[in-house]
C-alpha cells in the first residue's frame, strides 16, 4: 500500500510544482497528467474486480507493484508529454491491482487468523507512503534536486518496498470461511448503496487532495508551509486507519464511515473557507485524517457485504471510487474556469461527502435492519439521557 499507493499514486502532487517550473507545462497539462493516472486506475479497478485464482493472487499483486515502481522511475527518463501521460496511465492501473488484491489477501488472512485488529496496520501504510516520499521529496529539494532525480528516489523506494512485499506475503494465503448463506442476500441488499457512497466519497475528497498545494502556493501568508502540507497531510494519514477502525468497533462500520465522510467534509470546506495558516493545517488533517480510513472502513464493510465474493465488491468499490476521483477534478476544473476560484466546486465536494455520509447509513440498515435499528435506538436513548449508551459500556 505505501508503495503503489502512498509513493506510486501520490508522490506526484509534491513533485508537480518543480515540474510545472522546468517543463513549462500548463496547468492543464498536469490536470491531464493526473486525469491519466485517475483513468488507470479506473481501468485497473474494473480489471481486477474479475476472479483472480487464488493460487496467481501473491503473483499478481508482485507483478503490480513491480510496474507500479518502474513506471514511477520511468518518469525522469522521458520529458515528452505523452511518454508521462503513458506511465502515468500504467501507474494508476497497477496501484488499482495492488489496492483490490492486497486487501483480498491481507482482510482473508487477518480474518483467517481472527486478527481483524490488524487491518489498521495494512491500511497506514498509504500513510505512511505519502509521508516518507513528501519527506524525501522536501529533502532532496532543499538540495537542489532536480525534478528527475525525485522520480527515480520515488521509483528506488517504491521498488524497495516491493521486495519487502515478496518477502513478507506467504505463498499461500487461508480463505476465511465465508458466511452463512442464508444471511448472504440480507447483508447484500447495503452493497450498491455502499458503491455509491464510496464513489462520492473519491469526488469529495479528490478535489482539495488534487489543489490543496495550489491553494497554498498561491497566497504568500501561506508559503512557508508548502513545502511541508503534503508532508501534514500523510503524517495525519498514518494513524487514520487505527483511530477510524477502533471507532468502527464502537459504533458500527456505517456510523463510522458516516461520521468520517462528516469530518472530511469540514476540512475540504475549511480550505476555501478558513485560508490562513491555521485553516489550512486543519484542513490537510482533517483530510489526512479521513481518506484512509474511508477507505479502510468501505472496504471492510464490503468484504462483510459479499460473503465469499470479497474480491468482486472491493473490485467493483475501487472502480466507484476511481469513478468520483475521475470527475472530481474535471467539474472542478470546468468550474474553477467560469467562477475563478475553487469555492464553489469544494463546497459541491463537502455536500457529496454528506449524502455519501448518508447513503452509507442507509446501506447499514439495508444490510442488518434490525440490529442496526436497535443498536440506533440504544444510541439515541443514551444521548437523550434514558439510558446508556452502548458503546459507554466498554
């Protein structure tokens, strides 16, 4: 995850200031470049939502990740514009294998072995990515780095995580048993909801991932701190997953999600609405703070929705999302074009984040009405003073 992801997807928008400066690109170019990595891994989310034999699993993740390190270093051998578009291509191609069939295999083992608690651990690593390579990004910056050489450090770190990926992933992974038939059709009914949810969610969180350095470069208060939001932003990340997850065994994973896509909804409002020092730092934690964990919890909530299908839901979730970040920077773009600033785009990105708050809410009640129900009303009666609530009980 910190390798395909953390480095291989997100390492561009540190990068992306140094090459618009030496290349001379516009920002459409870059907006293009970006739309290139986001069409990849659309197609490799469609891709791998079909059945992976589980023996050719491990194979396929390794080859992924290999690709994912290659086309990464393979940016600073080329300046055309269509060579980075290509690799760009292939790199959000391979981080959409290496998303879907890591987490079929880590959430199967972790489930065989009844160490859901681990999950945390899987997911930070995106975290953990994006913060080490911001962190090497500023370094060799400060030295005088050029553009290339910061490609090839992401390319050499994404390729020294992949070795480590081959050593720690066994041959063979258990298969948790999958659940019972007859509650297969219940839980099932929350999944399109849930699809759709985590699609808005990508929407809601793209555009201000995609311009929150811009925001930042853009205005002089704020310059000091570009080099280093990033940076923020993936600290944040790291233990999202673990504080979002533990939240999840509190309340549920629907509340949870709801709640976070909340909380995400504040920090993109915060980056057009509260532009000083402080309200940007808030909003790249609170953004930090929350993609991950989305992530984390829609795909654990997916995997409990499809029983033995596991690996078709997290496909088919991977592919919504890759759908909302897709458009994402296009309805902002088109938008920014006509009003001049990013206001009112972000604000249609936090009202995406609450009805997906809501439709999540929605595909937890679909999937276990009744409990869902009585776990709300037990909620609902401890705030109101009736009774305690259930999760005060621990």
């Amino acid at each position: 995850m910190a390798a395909a992801i953390g480095i291989g997807r997100f390492v561009y928008t540190p990068i992306l200031p140094i090459m618009l400066d030496s290349l001379g690109w516009s920002k459409a170019d870059a907006g293009l470049v970006a739309s290139a990595n986001f069409l990849g891994y659309l197609i490799g989310a469609v891709a791998s939502a079909g059945q992976i034999a589980a023996a050719w699993q491990r194979n396929w993740l390794l080859a992924a990740l290999l690709a994912s390190a290659f086309s990464t270093a393979g940016m600073a051998f080329d300046q055309h514009f269509t060579t980075h578009l290509v690799l760009r291509l292939i790199g959000g191609a391979a981080s959409a294998y290496v998303i879907v069939l890591a987490s079929t295999l880590v959430l199967a083992r972790l489930a065989a072995l009844k160490r859901g608690d681990l999950t945390a651990v899987h997911f930070a690593g995106v975290g953990a990515g994006i913060m080490a390579s911001a962190a090497v990004v500023s370094m060799m910056t400060s030295l005088g780095a050029d553009w290339q050489a910061l490609w090839l450090a992401a390319g050499a770190m994404a390729l020294g995580a992949t070795a480590l990926v081959a050593t720690l992933i066994p041959e063979q992974v258990d298969s948790a048993t999958p659940p019972a038939a007859a509650n297969a059709e219940v839980r099932a009914r929350g999944l399109p909801a849930l699809v759709v949810a985590y699609g808005l969610f990508g929407f809601g969180y793209v555009i201000t991932a995609t311009f929150l350095v811009a925001i930042v470069r853009a205005m002089p208060e704020l310059k000091a701190l570009e080099a280093w939001i990033w940076v923020l932003f993936g600290f944040a990340a790291v233990p999202s997953v673990a504080l979002w997850s533990w939240v999840g065994t509190r309340i549920g994973l629907a509340a949870a999600f709801a709640v976070a896509c909340l909380v995400e909804g504040v920090g993109v409002a915060a980056s057009i609405e509260w532009t000083t020092l402080p309200g940007v730092s808030l909003s790249a934690v609170m953004l930090g703070g929350t993609f991950m964990g989305l992530t984390a919890l829609g795909l654990m909530m997916a995997r409990q929705l499809s029983g033995s299908a596991s690996q078709r839901a997290i496909g088919l979730m991977t592919a919504s999302f890759a759908a909302g970040q897709m458009i994402g920077p296009t309805v902002a773009g088109f938008l920014f074009d006509r009003l001049g600033d990013l206001r009112v785009p972000s604000l249609l990105a936090a009202a995406a984040l609450t009805v997906a708050a809501a439709l999540a809410i929605f595909a937890g009640r679909a999937s276990q009405p009744a409990g869902y129900r009585r776990l709300m009303s037990a909620t609902w009666s401890g705030v109101s003073g009736r009774t305690r609530c259930p999760c005060s009980s621990r």
